[in-house]
C-alpha cells in the first residue's frame, strides 16, 4: 500500500464533489430519491461535509430509484464520467452496490489489484431492496456476506499480529475458493429474496439497518455538505442510531483515520 498525500486527498474529495454534483442534479431533476450515507450521512449532520479524517463519498438509494437513475445515465451521462455496476462491468462490485467513476483518473484498492475495470475516483452507490419473510433471513445473508468479506481479507494478510495471521490462513483452509465464488453465492441469496414484502433488506444485510421501519427510508430533505446542497433521510437521526449508536460523539483520536488501502493512485 502507498501513502496518500494531503495534496491527492483534496484532489480526490474535488474529483468526488464534482460527481456527487452531477448526480444531485440528476436526481433533482428527474424525481429520485436518494440520501447521502453511511460516513458521508453523518459527516453531513456532524461536520456539515466530509468528516476531516475521511475522503470517499457515499449514497444510497432504492432499487427502484436505482434502475431509474441506470436508465438515465445510459442516455446522457457526461463522457468524463463512467457508470460501473456488476451488469457493466462483471464482478467490479459487490451485489447491490455501483459507483459512478470519473474518467481519467486512476485510485486502485489493493483488493482489485488485478482486475481489469474501470479504476477511477468513485461515489459508492449502495442499493436496498425489500423482503418477506422473517426477518432472521437477514442474519442469514450477512453470513453469506461476511464469509464473502473475510475471504477478501483473510486472502491479502491483513493482520499484522501473527495470530491474526494465522486465523486468516485457518479462514482460508477451510474456505478454499475465491473471494468470486462466495461472492457470487451471496448475490444469488440476495436474487432469491429481494423484490418481495415491506421489510427493508439494507445493503450488505446489514442487521442493524434491517430493523428499521422502511418509512424512515422515505422522506428527504436537503442539507449543507461543502458549501453546497445534497439529500439526506429526514429520519437521519434515527438511522444514525442505528448505524453508529451516539453517532455526534467524536471516536478516541487515533481512531480518526481512513480506512482505504490505495496501491496505485493517478490524478
């Protein structure tokens, strides 16, 4: 992994703001609903932008919306940007999640190092759905997807304690096919129980999200992130809570730090 300077992150969060522009607008214009989430949704109600020590940017919006907002992109998206979700580009993505990339650019993660697609400074776009059924079936597919996730990290050694190490080559012995191959199992869990019913089925199935009324997932409001005017849950607080807990207590100080891991980064 390489070390990212002050002066390439204030260049990605532009890269980044200059998409989220463009989608905002997009969405206004064209009646979808979507909501900044995740880091960028508190980094909005706390920070009023980015919270200072991070530097992606991330959204969420339903399925619906989604297909609507693909649908507009084919015609008329701007040619310095790229659309990219599994349909586009096969196994860029995990289920439910696209990003919209900008062109000419180049900030590669170590976990897709050696896949041939489209590398560029991206805005996440992460997908809900619906389901029925009992709501335990979440706890189901979050399995599927930490297994999934932990193939990932397991495969790269990312502790840097031996027994970390050594639980990661445990991990792999007995989950001895690609990251692919559980990934590709998970989307097909997602295929078989999504689109049906009233309960939410949040991205990465996650369980605290799956809890929540899908009516806090409804209404929008706009709000500072900046200097300028994004979405955002007008029940924001009450999904904060759920994803963060006292989400406006700042973490311990050296806890405040990005979490990606770039080996290669062209701007």
């Amino acid at each position: 992994m390489i070390k990212v300077t002050t002066n390439e992150i204030n260049k990605i969060k532009d890269y980044e703001l200059k998409i989220m522009d463009y989608i905002h607008k997009l969405c206004k214009e064209n009646g979808i609903r979507y909501s900044l989430f995740y880091g960028s949704l508190l980094g909005a109600v706390r920070h009023k932008g980015f919270i200072p020590w991070d530097d992606d940017i991330d959204i969420i919006m339903s399925k619906q919306d989604y297909l609507k907002f693909k649908r507009l992109c084919e015609s008329s998206l701007p040619e310095r940007f790229f659309l990219q979700d599994n349909f586009i580009e096969p196994g860029s993505n995990r289920p439910n999640v696209a990003k919209i990339r900008m062109n000419g650019t180049k900030l590669v993660e170590l976990p897709n190092i050696n896949k041939k697609m489209h590398h560029g400074v991206w805005v996440d776009i992460f997908i809900y759905d619906t389901f029925s059924g009992k709501k335990q079936i979440i706890s189901t597919g979050r399995r599927k997807y930490t297994t999934y996730k932990r193939r990932v990290d397991s495969s790269q050694l990312k502790h840097k304690n031996i027994r970390g190490k050594l639980s990661s080559l445990a991990f792999l012995l007995f989950h001895p096919f690609s990251a692919e191959f559980y990934k590709h199992k998970y989307g097909i869990f997602l295929e078989k129980i999504s689109g049906k019913g009233g309960n939410i089925l949040a991205p990465d199935c996650d369980i605290n999200l799956s809890k929540c009324d899908i009516a806090l997932f409804k209404n929008i409001i706009a709000v500072p992130f900046e200097n300028r005017n994004y979405y955002i849950f007008e029940e924001y607080d009450l999904i904060l809570k759920a994803l963060y807990g006292d989400y406006m207590r700042l973490p311990r100080e050296e806890n405040r730090v990005a979490n990606h891991n770039f080996v290669e980064v062209q701007l």
